[in-house]
C-alpha cells in the first residue's frame, strides 16, 4: 500500500500560486484549511531536493521568510480517499 508524505504549511501565502511555483507533476493533491496548506507526495517521490525546492518556492512567495520556518513533513497512512470523501458528503 501506498504512504503518503503530508507537508503542511501554514502561511499567508496562496496556495494555489505555491503550486504554480513548484510545477510538480509528483504532487498527489493539495488543500487548505484555516491557513494552512497542505500538500501530498507519495513517500517514494519525496526527497530533500523536493523539500530545498519547496522552500525556495515559499521564499520567492514571502522574501521575509516567515513562511519557511512553518513547514511540518509528516507521514500519513494509505487511506481510501474516495470512500472518505463519500461518506463526509
């Protein structure tokens, strides 16, 4: 089964411009909830490059930095999203 790196970040900054910035077909999804963004790679496709990537991407959004001392890697367990999702509409 497949396990997911959850990186959530919270910022003022938009994620969907984040996003942009990063132009990365690995990212799996993206959300936002009360200002922080997270963001979903599979464990296999994560790596430091992505994470100096990541933080480039944030400092060229926010110059003052403020955004890259937010940033929180953690796991997260295969889960059948779609059934979730089902059941919570």
């Amino acid at each position: 089964m497949q396990e997911w790196v959850d990186v959530s970040i919270q910022s003022g900054v938009d994620p969907g411009e984040l996003l942009g910035l990063l132009d990365d077909g690995a990212v799996q999804g993206a959300w936002e909830d009360d200002g922080v963004t997270h963001l979903y790679w599979s464990q296999t496709d994560w790596n430091g490059e992505r994470l100096q990537h990541l933080c480039a991407a944030l400092d060229r959004l926010d110059p003052s930095g403020t955004a890259r001392g937010t940033v929180h890697v953690g796991g997260l367990p295969h889960q059948d999203w779609n059934r979730l999702w089902a059941q919570s509409v």
